[in-house]
C-alpha cells in the first residue's frame, strides 16, 4: 500500500479478470502460446478521513447540477493526527461539545455563553451513553478548540445535509455537534436489534464530530457489494434500507450439536419444582453470565457485523472493548446465529408467503416490488426541483 502527499490512502474496490498468454520457447521454432491461465485480482482502498470539514460537494453537486447550502459553522480537525477540532460558529449558532473538552475560545469572549445541557439522562444513562454537554453560542463570530482527554483519539467530521442519516455505533464517540436543524437521539429498541440498541440516531441537517481511538478511516460500499467488519472498529454508518445484521465466522467444517442439559433430566414434578425454585434461577443465571464472557472474551473474534452497499462506513483503527459497541444481548443474538451465514433484518415477508402457502392452494403471482428510492428538493428563486 502506497500513501500519497496528501494522506489519502488507496479505496476503491474492484475485480479485474483477464488472460495472460505463457510463451514457451525453442531453439528451432519462434515464441509460440502454450496455455493461458485466468488472473483474479482484487483491490482495496482506504481513504483517511480528511482534515476539513467541507463535504465532497463535488461529487453531489455532478448529480444535482446546482450548489449545496454550506452550513453556519465549519469544524476542522488539527494536528498529525488529528488531535484539536477547530469549531467556527456564525452569530446566534449553537455548539454541543461534551462537558470539559473546550480548550480554547477566540473572539469577543463577552459576547458567549456557555451553560450545562442535560440531554435525556434517563434514557441516555441506560444505555452508557454520555449526556452531559456544554452548549456554547455567541452573538458574535467566535472560534473555539475543543480536545478530548484520551490521548489516543482522533476526530473525523460529518457532514449531514438532511438526504442521510447517520448512526453512531461506539457509546462515547460523538464528541460535539452543531446546526439548528440538526436533531440528536439515543436509540433503544426492546428487541434489542444489532442496529439500534446503545446507538445514537443523527438526522436533519448540520455538522458532528466523532472520535475514535487511533487513525479514522472512510469506506464506502457500492450497490450490491458485502463488507464484514468487526463490531469494535464501527465508530459510525450511514442508515440505509439495509440494516447490519449479526456474521460469525466458520470455525470448522463441522456442525456439532450440544444437547441440552434439562434434556437429560426427567419430566416429573420434582424436577419441575426445582426449576421455579431461587437456587435454580441463581444457576442458570450464573451459567448464562459465564456463557455470555466466554463468548465476549475467548470467542469475540469470531463475532462481526455485515454491511450490504450502498453505505458508507467510519472506522477506527484501534478496537474498542466488545462491550462498548455490543451489549449481552447482542453477543448472545450473534453467537446463536448460523456459523457464515447473515441473519435477515426482516422476516415477516418469508413468514407470509410460508402462511399463504398453506391457507390456499392457489398461487396468485405478487406484483414486482419497486425498489427504495431517494428524493430530495431544491429551493431557489422561488423555484422547488424535486430530484
């Protein structure tokens, strides 16, 4: 892997098959092609999150054939690496940074004020989420520098214009965030879904800043394209209609069945008294904790999260601890899921035609489903264009 002067590394992802002759030679007969052989290569491409905080508008405006709104503020992430986030705020502009990371304010600091935001701590402090923020804004242009106090961090950029939404994988990984119309959510699920349980949901329009241990680097995931990942290298994902779903890896070529336990017992009433004693709970209780550190601890390599394009993944470079990104459930959910085989998001379409199948013996043909689409509008001039 070559990096270029400007710190983008290599990212793009493609297949190229071709025929490359063998030529044998004789001292009496000119070259002559014996057999040919086909090549399979494959190359992979990283790209370093960039240091500023103007998104790729070049591409998107290609597609729009106009110019995008800029937002308010602007962060820019300093230092080799990046260790200082540089935040200019326009007047009356709102900044969320998590409490004690301001390092540094320039401009007329009469004209800020700073007070304590509390951002639903209930539900926040379930998950481990932090919700403590100090909300900063002034009436006139000021700058601030915000830090964090590990000192194997760096910060990446996101620039959200209201077409995608974000999800933030890691507990502690959004940092600060800015822009009115920019709206910030924990989310929770009681089925404990592997996209939404301990995750913060970002939506609408705005700038965040996320931190991640080590180096932070941006993948993006064309259509039709499958990207395994880690769960502790996730800082951040694009949601799309393709939600991540639980992978383990094949440990061998074969499929061994443990028996359960309460199998080998008797079905008499002793036993049944015995289950709904405390003792009881207290042992499968146990058993269960055991089972779920063996399987963060000793089995947690094998657990990974699938990716189905197009999506665009953030990605740190040191690991987190498993239990940052997952919760018990979630290893639970991954470790029972079929060895090298994605449990689907959604069920219920195979469930239906499975139940229509047996209710009737007449096949009715199902119109084709159109696939999701993305439309977004364009205000200028009086003028609304609807791509």
């Amino acid at each position: 892997m070559r990096r270029q002067a400007t710190s983008l590394w290599s990212c793009r992802a493609y297949t190229k098959i071709a025929l490359r002759p063998r030529i044998c030679t004789k001292l009496s007969l000119g070259p002559r092609i014996c057999n040919s052989e086909t090549i399979g290569r494959r190359y992979v491409r990283i790209y370093a999150t960039p240091s500023s905080t103007d998104p790729g508008m070049e591409e998107l405006d290609s597609e729009v054939g106009k110019e995008s709104v800029k937002p308010d503020a602007r962060f820019e992430v300093l230092g080799a690496p990046f260790s200082l986030l540089s935040v200019q705020l326009s007047p009356s502009q709102n900044l969320y940074t998590r409490r004690g990371t301001l390092v540094a304010l320039s401009g007329k600091a009469e004209n800020a004020v700073s007070t304590l935001s509390i951002l639903a701590p209930l539900t926040r402090a379930v998950l481990g989420i932090p919700f403590l923020y100090q909300k900063i804004s002034s009436t006139s242009p000021i700058t601030a520098l915000v830090s964090t106090k590990s000192p194997l961090t760096s910060f990446a950029t996101v620039h959200l214009d209201g077409r995608l939404d974000w999800i933030i994988a890691q507990r502690s990984a959004l940092l600060a965030w800015s822009g009115h119309g920019l709206h910030i959510s924990p989310r929770i699920n009681s089925r404990m879904s592997i996209a939404h349980w301990g995750t913060t949901h970002a939506t609408g329009r705005g700038l965040m800043a996320v931190v991640g241990k080590g180096q932070i680097y941006q993948i993006s995931i064309k259509a039709g394209e499958e990207y395994v990942v880690h769960p502790s290298n996730v800082v951040a994902y694009t949601m799309t209609q393709h939600l991540p779903t639980p992978y383990r890896f094949k440990a061998s070529t074969l499929r061994f069945q443990i028996p359960s336990i309460t199998s080998l017992f008797p079905d008499t009433r002793f036993f049944r008294e015995m289950r709904k004693s405390a003792f009881w709970k207290f042992l499968a209780n146990t058993g269960f904790t055991l089972r779920t550190w063996a399987r963060r601890s000793i089995w947690g390599d094998r657990l990974f999260l699938q990716f189905k394009g197009p999506t665009t993944l953030l990605l740190q470079s040191r690991a987190a601890p498993l239990s940052d990104s997952l919760t018990t459930r979630d290893i639970n959910e991954m470790a029972d899921s079929p060895a090298g085989v994605a449990r689907d998001a959604v069920s219920l379409d195979a469930k239906k035609v499975d139940e229509g199948s047996k209710s009737s013996t007449l096949t009715v043909p199902t119109p084709p489903r159109n696939p999701t689409t993305l439309k977004f509008a364009t205000v200028r001039s009086g003028k609304v264009d609807i791509k």
